[in-house]
C-alpha cells in the first residue's frame, strides 16, 4: 500500500484498503477557524450530542476575520469566541496566539504522522508535511467528525512526484509548486487523487517548504499531498507534539497510477499568470512587467524561511517608490520568530509593511485587498479573477525570492539576476 | 432549463468570499454566479440543472458554493469532472451532484434524468450519457438532504 492507503486502514482498523473503497476513519484533530467556525459550532449543536468527541483534538483558530476591520467582523468574532466557549474547547487560537489555522496545526503540533486531520478550509493539505493525511471540508463534515471522532473518505488512488536533483539559489519549494501545476493543468488528472511527494531533493527540503509543496496540492485538484516522514519531522514535531505517533511509510511494493519524475537541478525561479493558475511561466519571460503591489504570507508562503529569504534579498535596500510591499507572517510564532531574528527591523526599514498575523488579503477580505486596476505579485496560492478582492485586479503568483527582488526593481524580476 | 458554462468555474465565482461569512440564505441566494453570469439569478427556476465542463467548483472548501446552487432552485448539476471538495460538500448539504466525462449538453438542451440511476438523456441532441456510479451511503445522504441530517436520523455511517 501507499502511505496515504496505509494511513487510511490503520485508522479504520483495517489491514488493507484499496483505491475507490469507502471507509470510516478516526480523526486526529479537527480544526475549524472563525470564518466557517460558528456555523460549525451550529451544525454540530443540531445533531443534539452534550460534548464534542474530544475537547483537546477540537482545534480553534482565529485566522481569516482578525483583527476585524469592519463591525461586521467584530460581532461575527464575538460570535465565534462565545461557540469556542460554550464547548470547552483547550486549544484555542485567538487573537494575540494567533495565526494562520494550517500554520498553527502543524506548528503546534496538533497534527501527527501516521493520523488523519481534517479543517474547513481549503488548504488542510498543508498536514502532509509531517506525513499525515490532511483533508479539507466543510461545515457539515466538521460537525459530524466534531460529534463522532470520525469521517468518510473514499481511498483516493496514488500519483507519484519523484523529486530529485540539487535545489539552485533562489529557487524555492513555491517554484516547484508551480512548475507541476504548469506540468499537469487543471485538466482533471490529478482530481480526487493523492499526491506523494519523495526523491532526494525532498529529502533536503526543511519542513516548510515541504508544507508550501502539500499546502498547494488542493490547487492541483488533489485530495490530499504527502510526504513520508523522516529524522527531521522528528525533530520537527518532538518540542510540540500532542500525542505520540509511528512512522507510517509506502511498501516497496506500493501500487501507483502514475508516477512523474522532477529534476530540480534545472527548476528556475517560476510564475503563474493573472486568472490561470496553471498557466506557467518561467520569471525570465515575464521580467519586466510593472506590478504595484508586493505580498508575502498565507499559509502557503509566510513562515520564517520565507521571511529570511525575503530579507536576504532587502536588507539594506529600498522597495522601489511605485511599490506597496506587505508581509503578513502565517503565525504569532513565526513573527515573534523573525522578530528575534532581526529580520522584520530589515524588512520595515526597506520599506516593507508588516501585519499581525492573518490570512490577509489572500481570501479578499482582509488587510491589504486589491483594488480596481491593482497589479499585485503575490506569494499566495490562488490567482483567479477576484480572488483578492476586485475582480478588475491582476494577481501573478510566485516565491517570496521573486517578489522581494522585483520589489526592488518595481518591474518582475528574477531574482538570479541581483 | 438548463444552463451550461465552461471549465474551472472556481467557488469565487459560484458565490464570492465577501459573501460567505453566513449561511444566511437571502445573501447566498442574490449573489450566486453573480461573476460568471449577471442574469443567472433573475432567470433560474426551481429544478432547473446546471451543466458546467471539468473540475467544477475549484478552490475554497466553502460549503456556501453548493448551497448557493441549491437555494437559487438548481436542482442538479453534471459536469465533466468536480473539483472534490465541491463534491463532498454537495453531497452533504444535498444537492445532487453527476459526473458524465464526455457529456455534450449545452445550455436549453432538454434533459430526462434517472438519478438513482445515474442515467442523463440529452433529449435535443437525442444521446444518452450514464454518470461514474455513486456509492450508496453518498445516494442514502442525498437522499435525507444532507450530512447533518443523516446522521441525526442513522447517529452512524453505514458503510
């Protein structure tokens, strides 16, 4: 079996599942945020259960409303933290602790190798990092696991991504992101499958960039991404975990529908245009373009690998004057994290704008949202018309080493070229 | 009537973010495919299908996209493939959902469907389309009108 197969029997008490079976899982931890959470909270109340099934494996995470700009938001928070409330929840993550919810549970520790977790957002992928499966859903779904500790899920098949070669200067784990995306289109191939990701260069790849390679498997179409765990999740999770786990790995003789090989010695520093997510460009084609506003965060591209690169890159440079730069960093930890650091001081003094912790302007409704006639190059994960606010704005997406270095500039700019 | 738009229609476009802080139908009803097609809200009817070409529904894992549809009076959508969330969350808030990968049904085609069966019959272009099976507990969820209610009704899964 694959990793993802095995994961899914032994959490279903069985010794084998193959793909297109139903089964019935146990979930590690549910996650739900303030912007789906009430309604969560609500549906799970209507199922007439007095508790949730485990109060320390009910994540809550105040990400997309806060801090509110708008009354709106305000009362809709108040709203949420009276649910978080009246169900007893340990592990809440609200303002001041805050920060991106995909962030949180894998930082937090809150989602284990070998488990499945679940969140009503998109990008709950971002849990095969550590080597869990890690799903989205929605309202409904999260309620009923919230009731019962479990869900259903259709044993995906397993496409393969064998990743080797030598990681280039400047090319991060964003750029390989969008160099499959430009591979596979969105033409149904990789729909409802997992994705695993294994080779030599992800070995090499720190836990972040292994968390920007599954976060952007939703974007592919896949159910799930996947990277076996290894000495540095280990290390990774030992100072966090909440609870134990085991190293649950692919059989030699796993079965896979396809597999795709990658050699990152020749990936370059890479873009998607305005609206087509899958149309791909090489940053040297595009080097030039005017753009007037720079952003880093999401739960894609705003940890503090990301933030160093950036920094790397600004450090005792100026953000061109037609420029507005903002950061947002995915988690209280990873600002407080870049803090210490030094290079948040860096990046302000380079004229960089740096908020609370938040999704931002990433789901258009918060800090920063693009407006008519903006041309924004972004280090998120979506590209589609509107998505930042105004659908008469443009977004290219690529890595934090493009945007920092046409920031500079104030026109696209590969980043091997300062 | 049916109503047939093209491929990776995004859940933006099914109903926007700025929209989706409720499940309060009022607001999801005006605003549903509001980008993709102004005129869309004032001409569905109740029971009227929507037709849409591959991996619909792509993007958030709003549960607000499918129950969008399903309050404007849409009473099924077949498209050449679902992006998975939207078809999960379909289900669970039941809407019934078929995918035919070849299917050729443009907008006012007249259809007839069986959808136990899965079977489409494209009335104006005299061809008949069968959709990938759908497992039962998926037909049982639809059929109770959703997750939630399911449960409440089984208090478990029957797989």
């Amino acid at each position: 079996m694959t990793i993802t197969e095995k994961i899914m029997a032994i959490n279903s008490g069985r010794d084998k599942v193959v793909p297109g079976q139903l089964v019935w899982t146990n979930i590690q931890s549910v996650m739900t945020m303030d912007y789906l959470g009430t309604e969560t909270f609500k549906a799970f109340d209507s199922l007439g259960k007095p508790e949730v099934f485990d109060k320390e494996r009910v994540i809550c995470v105040s990400d997309h409303l806060v801090p509110p700009p708008t009354q709106a938001f305000a009362t809709l928070l108040n709203q949420w933290r009276e649910a978080v409330k009246a169900h007893d929840i340990k592990h809440f993550y609200d303002l001041g602790r805050q920060g991106i919810a995909h962030q949180i549970m894998v930082e937090q520790g809150h989602v284990l190798p070998g488990t499945l977790s679940i969140g009503t957002d998109s990008h709950a992928n971002t849990y095969g990092a550590v080597g869990a499966v890690g799903n989205a859903v929605s309202v409904s779904d999260a309620a009923v696991a919230m009731a019962t500790g479990k869900s259903w899920f259709r044993v995906p098949e397993t496409v393969k991504f064998h990743i080797t070669g030598k990681w280039q200067p400047w090319v991060m784990a964003k750029d390989l992101s969008l160099h499959i995306m430009g591979m596979m289109h969105w033409n149904g191939h990789l729909i409802y499958k997992t994705i695993e990701f294994d080779g030599p260069a992800i070995s090499d790849l720190e836990m972040a960039g292994r968390m920007t390679l599954c976060n952007m498997t939703v974007d592919l179409g896949a159910k799930n991404g996947i990277i076996a765990p290894d000495a540095k999740t280990a290390e990774f999770l030992s100072p966090v975990q909440k609870g134990n786990w085991n190293y649950v790995t692919s059989d030699s003789d796993a079965v896979y529908e396809k597999v795709y090989e990658v050699d990152v010695t020749n990936l370059v520093p890479t873009i998607s245009m305005p609206d087509k997510l899958d149309e791909v460009r090489r940053v040297e084609e595009v080097q030039g373009t005017k753009f007037n506003k720079a952003f880093v965060g999401t739960c894609t591209n705003g940890r503090l690998e990301d933030i160093e690169m950036m920094a790397r890159i600004l450090k005792g440079k100026q953000v061109h004057r037609d420029v507005n730069f903002m950061l947002v960093p995915a988690s209280t930890q990873v600002y407080l994290d870049a803090i210490k650091a030094g290079y948040i001081t860096d990046l302000i003094e380079a004229g960089v704008a740096v908020d609370t912790p938040s999704c931002a302007s990433c789901a258009g409704i918060h800090t920063g949202v693009a407006g008519d006639g903006d041309i924004v190059l972004s280090a998120g994960n979506r590209n589609m018309k509107g998505r930042m606010g105004s659908k008469n704005a443009q977004i290219y997406l690529t890595s934090p080493a493009v945007v920092a270095a046409s920031a500079l500039t104030g026109v696209i700019t590969d980043p091997r070229s300062i | 009537m049916t109503y047939a738009y093209g491929d990776n229609i995004d859940t933006d476009r099914i109903i926007a973010g700025k929209y989706t802080k409720t499940l309060d139908f009022s607001t999801l009803a005006e605003h549903v495919l509001e980008d993709l097609d102004p005129t869309f809200k004032s001409k569905v009817q109740k029971g009227d299908t929507l037709i849409a070409g591959q991996n619909f529904g792509c993007g958030s894992s709003r549960e607000q996209a499918p129950l969008a549809i399903k309050i404007s009076g849409v009473s099924l959508v077949i498209a050449k493939s679902f992006a998975r969330i939207f078809f999960r969350n379909s289900i669970n808030i039941g809407l019934p959902v078929l995918e035919i990968k070849d299917h050729d049904i443009e907008s006012g085609d007249e259809l007839k469907v069986d959808l136990e069966k899965g079977i489409v019959m494209n009335l104006s272009k005299k061809t008949t389309h069968q959709a990938a099976p759908m497992p039962k507990v998926m037909i049982d969820i639809l059929q109770e009108g959703g997750l939630v209610l399911y449960l409440k009704k089984y208090g478990n899964y029957q797989i």
